[in-house]
C-alpha cells in the first residue's frame, strides 16, 4: 500500500504528494522527491539523509507520526543514521 504523508504536526495544510509512504508487512518507507529517505522496520528507524530543509520537514513529520523523536536535524541524524538503527521512543 501506497499513501501521501499527511502534514498533522507541521503547519503546512499539506505535502502535496511531494512525500510518499509505502508500506509493505512491518517495513514503512519514507520517499520524499522520488528518494528512499527513511525506513521503518517493527520499532526501529534508519535515515538515509536529510538532504533539503523540506525533505527533512517530510522526515520529521513521518517519523513523529511512527512514535519517535524529531526535534533537530541535528538530533535525527545522530539517533538514525550513520548505520545505527534505534528503537521507537518509549
């Protein structure tokens, strides 16, 4: 199943299909601008680059609405890439 990321926690009134989840059993992909961004698999978060200030708008929303913390790009890189996967806040 495919789904546009609705913008509940950003202030935009929407993405306008520019961020695009896809979800396949346990794993929810993250694809903003036709780019594997972010990847969820059961309680655990990969990011594979923040890239633009919007794509990174799209990441923090997806991760926000998956359960975990996006306070700073800062913060989102050290927790979910570099190739450590983290688990879900609790």
């Amino acid at each position: 199943m495919i789904y546009e990321l609705s913008a509940i926690n950003d202030g935009r009134a929407s993405f306008y299909k520019k961020a695009m989840v896809e979800v396949n059993n346990d794993t929810k992909t993250l694809t903003s601008y036709s780019t594997k961004v972010a990847e969820i698999v059961g309680n655990t978060c990969k990011v594979f680059g923040t890239y633009s200030a919007t794509t990174l708008r799209h990441i923090k929303e997806f991760l926000l609405q998956n359960g975990f913390n996006a306070d700073t790009k800062a913060q989102i890189e050290k927790d979910y890439m570099w190739g450590i996967k983290w688990a879900k806040k609790t």
